[in-house]
C-alpha cells in the first residue's frame, strides 16, 4: 500500500518535474531528455523521479490523453447501466476492456431518481455508431442489465487535472 501523498516529500525538482508534465510530455523521440533539459537533472533522475512519485501516490499515472475531436471521433456518451451490484466489478471490467469505451467506474445509486451504478464512457464518429457501442454492450451485459440510458456530449469542456505551480 502506498503511504499518504501527503507525507511524502516532495523536492524543488520534483515540483519542476510535475510543472513540467503536468501539460503533457513533450511531442519528440526523448521526452525524458527534454524535460531533464529543462529542470536541471539528468533524464534518468527524472525517469527514476517519477517512477518514485508514482509508486509514493504523489502522481497516479503517465498517459496519453488523445483529443477524440481532433481525431474525428465527435459523438461522445456516457452510458449509464442498471447491474447487479454483485456482477458490477466482473461486468465493468469486462465493458472497460472494449475499445471504444475509454472511461469505466462504478457509481452509488441515488434512488429513486437514478438506478445507475455502472458507467462507461463511449466515442464514435457518428450518433449512430455510439448507439451500436451501446448495443453492443447490453449484448455483453445481458440479464445482469437491468435498464441503462446514454447521455450523448453537447460540448467540449476544457480537460484538465490538477496544475501546481512550478
């Protein structure tokens, strides 16, 4: 189990190091490279920094985070399911693997009004192509489902984690 973020220390480079990510890696063959460049180390303090903060819980993950408009993908749902809460893990693992779902969690059900405990976030180029993702997960879910519903984006909204200052 990792310790508390909040009782690890942290240093004026490693605060360098997360300003300097935070926005994304730079686009080259040596991002490592670049960023120590940039905060005065070595690209491999900065590979072992991270890895450090990441097994520490200072920083969750290093990822890509792909722009789907950009890359045509302009229908976007968020899918909401009605499961089993005992099948909720086994059945949201299984829908997270698909490939065109790129977020899957569980949520608490607010009954009456809202039945749904499973979510899972759905891109496709077309409305049409959405909706057969989301066949095509009910197909997965079968009996476990009992009732689900897809709220279809209207807008992009600005994606941002936390930002500290450098």
């Amino acid at each position: 189990m990792n310790p508390p973020a909040s009782s690890v220390s942290v240093d004026a480079i490693d605060r360098k190091i997360i300003a300097a990510t935070q926005a994304g890696l730079p686009l080259c063959g040596d991002p490592y490279a670049r960023i120590a460049e940039r905060v005065g180390t070595t690209e491999r303090d900065v590979m072992r920094r991270l890895r450090l903060m990441m097994a520490n819980g200072v920083i969750r993950r290093i990822g890509a985070v792909p722009n789907h408009y950009r890359l045509g993908y302009r229908a976007n749902g968020m899918s909401v399911w009605d499961v089993a809460d005992e099948q909720v893990t086994l059945l949201g693992n299984k829908v997270g693997a698909l490939s065109f779902v790129t977020h899957c969690y569980r949520r608490p059900r607010h009954l009456p009004d809202w039945p749904y405990n499973l979510f899972a976030m759905v891109h496709g180029r077309s409305r049409d192509e959405v909706d057969d993702h989301i066949a095509e997960i009910s197909t997965l879910l079968g009996t476990f489902c009992r009732r689900h519903d897809v709220l279809f984006s209207t807008r992009i909204l600005k994606k941002a984690g936390l930002r500290i200052a450098a």
